[in-house]
C-alpha cells in the first residue's frame, strides 16, 4: 500500500469526537490542547480513559471492557493516567501510567504499564546510525524495522563499493517514508512495562510471537524483531536485533547488531556484528569492534577489544561460526579466527590469524609458543559436534523466520576452510622434517607456532568432507553431477551464498534491479530456495577434489560409501566416549549422594 493510500485509509477510519463524547472525558479527568485532534475508530468507548493528557494529532483504536493479560499481570482495556502526543494507538490496547508516549505507532492488543518515556522522533531522517564492526564509523550503517542481520552486514562489509551504499541508504529511507514517516512502532501483543526510557525504538511483535520489554530499561535508536525478550536492567543505544533475541541482568549493548536466536546477559557489546545462536551471559566479559558468525559462545572474563595495535580504534576482530574463546581470553585487535576455533583461557601477546577450522588455540608460557592443534572437536570432542549440529535447530521457535541459516557445522563454508586447511597442513609438515610441525603467518610476532598433531589433524579434515559429502548426497536426489571451477562461499547474516551469485546481487542493487529492501529479501529468498540443490553439487565437487578427479566412477562411490559408513561407526563411538568422560570423571559426581540422584539431575 503507497502513503497516499494508507493516509486516505487512516482518514476513513477515524472520526472526531462528539460533543458528548468529549464532555464524558473531561468529567474522567481527560484533557486536550485541541479535542478536534482527537480522533477515534469504529468501536472506541469514551468510558475506557481517565485521566489523560493528549496533544497533537492523536489516533484511537476501539477498546470496551475486555482486558489484556501478561502473566500474572492483568489491565482493564483502555488509556489511564498517561500522557499521549502524535501518537497513533491500535486496537484493544491497556495504556497505564505512561507519563509520556509521543510519536509512535501502537499496535493491537498492546500492553503499555508504567513506563517513564516512550517517545520518537518524527523525521526519519533524524534516524541514528549504527557504527557497527569498528569503532571509527568507518561501516556504519542506518536501522530500519524489517532489516535482518544479512542486511546490516552487506551494508557493513561492502564498503568499497560506493555506489552500492548510496544505493542502500535510498533504500532506506525510502522504507522509512512508506512506513508512514514514523520510525518508532509497536507491534501487535507487544508487552512494555516498569521501563524507565524508550526512545526511537521500533518493537516487532505480533500475536503468534510477542516482545516483551521489562524491568527498569532504557533503549534508545533501535530496532527489536519478533519474539525479543530485554529486561532486568539492559541499557542499549543504537542496535538492531534479530528476531528471538534475549538481552537480560544489566547488559551494556551499543551500536551493535544481535543475530536471531541470541543471549547476551551480564556484559558489555559494542560497535560488532553478532550472526545467530550466539551466548555471552557472563560478568566481566565485553566484545568490542568484532564479527563474530554465529554458534558461538563467549566466556566469562573474555577481553575481545579496545586493545587495539594501531595509533587509532580502527582495529577489527573477524570470527567464523562456533568462535568459543575460554576464560578469560585476551585478544589484540586486529585478530581473524577460523569456524569452530575453541581458544584455551590465556592472554594472547600479538594479532593473531588463525586459518586452520575446529582447532584448540593455546598459548604454551613456558614454552613461549602459540601452539595450534587442527580438528580438535573431531578428535576429542565429538559429542559437542553432534550436540551443536542439533542444540541450534531446536533452540530456533522463530515463528518469523526473515534470515535464513545454515545451522550444520559441516557445511560448504567449513567444507571450504577444510579443503584450505589440508593446503597449509600439508605445505607445514613438508617443510618440518624433524618432526615438530611449524606454521606461518597465525601469530603477529617472532615466536614459533607449533602445529599439535598434524598428521592426525589431516587425516581427521579428510574424514570431516568425506562426511560432509556423502551425508548431503544421501540425503539427497542422489544425483552425482560434476561441476568445474572453485567454488566460494559468503556468510550473510547466516545465510551461506555462492560469491558469484552475492556479486551479482550487489551489481541489481547498483543498477536499480533490486530497487528496495524487499526485492533484495526476495532475492535471498531464492537463493535459499535453491541452497539444498548448490549444497549438493558442491557436495559432490568435494568428493572429486579429495579424488583428484573431474567425475567419480563406480569403483569411487563405492570406496566412498563404504568409507562413510565406517566414519559414521566412528562418530558414533566418538560421541559416547566423549560424553564417557563426564560420566566417569568421580570430581562430576562427589556432589550427589548416588548416580541416581546424579542422573536425575543432569538429564534436566
């Protein structure tokens, strides 16, 4: 619907006031700087306010005697003791105690208790930006209600490409005029209540999956999608989040971007970027100036920031998926990490880059080395594998699902870093005679990096695509078709694209192919679509690559076969020795009376 036509909507669907209608509010308590800016819908009930302050152009929904319900907390239908100015409220709302709601577009079924501020500017151009991934503003990029994680790092990243940022901000703003030149909304069955300030903050919510905001919070120049939970204390300014975002326990959360799915609790997050299924609920942990891709988890006492090498706050952390720094972790900016890097706690002296995927980092002090051991997970952790291949899927009850994600964590992007992985481990161990195994280029100082098993990590990466493969051909059409050229891979937002086809994404942003928001959405959406099928041939190119050969014969198949089903034994012997650990370890269960007890306990 254009803006002409939703004002033309608005005008038939309100009325003024009647005579008599405006002599029972004031006898409530009501007031008005002018009642003929007053206007209500088809089903408004005079009855249901008292003791109101409007101002300005002011829109009422129908409300009657029902009442809206948040857990043990239960409003009669209606607008009490508020203040309320060029606000627009929907139907069957409970407005209580809001000492002043001005510029915002209130949705159905709202419950609005005991708020301090709620207001928003009116000019969308107003808007602030989100300085996310680095501290000097350098990618910084403007919020809109609708915008996905993708979104914000294709904004983010691209920043060479000039034209495409002109590009986006038209979009933007032009997806800020059509919602009505209001930036602050409310969605249907939104809960806002004991809030201290709310300011330029859109709120996603609808029935099926409502945001609820509580407990002493101040949000200001944000975006929150569907299904958010913030209370007990969070300050954030300028963020977006995604959809089934929690934010609790006193985060500080600035210029930021929170994939969907997330926790953060307890800490400090500014100027990053933060993929889905991401956890940091820890005291005295902060991220600051990163990229971290989702599944990842950041311990307590973690420092990811404002340790910065250069003579400005212009250094950047970029983590892959399933980045799990341990306790207190100490990083300088600017640091890369591979998917599924697990750091061990220790305070890291120099930039680091860390190419190898599912590996352990660890800094050795008394040898004074960086020490590197490829394949970790695999090799000793397998039930974690397994356990993240699943824990992330059934976490996910987004009802709106507007960023798609790959949740395996072999996937093409790690099927990729794998493939590179063998390059460099097979390059190290030729050029390591003696036995140590000694790598180039992860570590920014004079010091030696050891690679801890190499020979075993190689052999576990080929074993990892070799499953990676066969797993997606058999779940498959069962088609084997060859394809040619290298195959690359972007993660946007969560969302594994073939580069070729991000690039040609970007070129029908610049010329005006994709001229909004929801022609690129619609875009990503086909290339979901399409993602099982490229997954598989990529699928099948990995099996050819580890060949050596450019199609596999039959005598190939069935080796890999065979091969798969003797790695899937090993996968699962792996999990349940893995898990073994923990069930034998007598430290895990001097805290019970009995395994019984125990096992009560640890089954939840």
């Amino acid at each position: 619907m254009s803006v002409i036509d939703k004002k033309k909507n608005m005008e038939t669907r309100y009325r003024t006031l009647t005579a008599a209608e405006i002599e029972q509010l004031e006898r409530q308590g009501n007031s008005a700087e002018d009642w003929s800016a007053v206007k209500v819908a088809e089903g408004f009930t005079a009855a249901c306010l008292h003791g109101n302050c409007f101002d300005g152009e002011v829109r009422l929904g129908a409300m009657g005697a029902g009442r809206v319900t948040d857990g043990g907390l239960t409003l009669h239908e209606g607008i009490y003791n508020s203040m309320l100015a060029d606000t627009t409220v929907g139907d069957h709302p409970a407005i209580h105690n809001v000492h002043m709601l001005s510029g915002y577009t209130i949705g159905n079924n709202v419950l609005l208790f005991n708020i301090d501020e709620m207001t928003c500017t009116a000019d969308p151009r107003t808007v602030a930006w989100l300085e996310p991934m680095n501290e000097n503003g350098g990618r910084r990029l403007l919020p809109f209600s609708g915008m996905t994680v993708g979104d914000a790092y294709l904004w983010a990243r691209y920043r060479g490409r000039k034209q495409l940022m002109e590009r986006l901000e038209q979009m933007t703003y032009s997806a800020l005029a059509t919602a009505g030149g209001r930036y602050g909304t409310v969605g249907d069955s939104c809960v806002v209540k004991n809030t201290k300030t709310i300011r330029n903050v859109s709120l996603r919510s609808c029935e099926a999956d409502p945001t609820v905001v509580d407990g002493c919070i101040a949000l200001c120049d944000g975006v929150a999608g569907y299904g958010c939970t913030l209370e007990h204390g969070v300050i954030a300014a300028r963020f977006l989040l995604g959809e089934h975002v929690h934010l609790e326990f006193g985060l500080r959360l600035n210029d930021t971007v929170v994939g969907d799915n997330s926790t953060l609790a307890r800490c400090e997050v500014g100027n990053s970027i933060i993929f889905p299924a991401h956890e940091q609920h820890h005291n005295n942990s902060f991220l600051i100036a990163g990229l971290v891709m989702g599944q990842s988890n950041v311990a307590a006492g973690c420092t990811i920031g404002s340790n910065h090498n250069s003579r400005t706050a212009d250094g950047e952390l970029a983590a892959g998926r399933g980045f799990w720094p341990g306790l207190c972790c100490s990083f300088k900016h600017s640091s890369r990490f591979a998917s599924y890097c697990l750091v061990a706690k220790a305070d890291y002296p120099a930039e680091l880059d860390i190419r190898l995927p599912f590996a352990l980092v660890s800094n050795n002090v008394s040898k004074d080395q960086l020490e590197v051991m490829p394949a970790y997970w695999w090799m000793y952790n397998m039930y974690a594998i397994d356990r993240n291949s699943r824990k992330f899927l059934q976490r996910d009850r987004r009802v709106v699902k507007a960023q798609h994600v790959e949740f395996d964590p072999l996937a093409p992007d790690t099927a990729e870093e794998l493939l590179h992985g063998m390059e460099l481990l097979r390059g190290w161990i030729k050029a390591s005679p003696d036995g140590t195994v000694y790598a180039d280029g992860m570590e920014n100082s004079k010091r030696r990096t050891v690679i801890l098993k190499a020979q075993e990590g190689l052999k576990a990466y080929k074993d990892m695509l070799v499953y990676y493969a066969m797993k997606n051909l058999e779940a498959g059409s069962g088609e084997r078709k060859a394809e040619s050229g290298e195959w690359q891979w972007v993660n946007i937002g969560g969302q594994l694209v073939e580069r070729h086809d991000m690039e040609q994404l970007i070129a029908d942003v610049e010329s005006g192919v994709l001229d909004s928001w929801d022609a690129v959405h619609g875009r990503f959406d086909a290339l979901w679509a399409a993602y099982p099928a490229r997954r598989q041939a990529h699928a099948y190119g990995v099996l050819c690559r580890l060949a050596g050969v450019e199609k596999l014969d039959d005598a190939l198949w069935q080796y890999y076969r065979q091969r798969y089903a003797d790695i899937q034994k090993y996968i699962e012997e792996q999990k349940a020795a893995s898990r073994r650990k923990d069930d034998v370890n007598p430290y895990r269960s001097m805290t019970y009376w009995d395994a019984a007890e125990r096992d009560a306990v640890h089954q939840g």
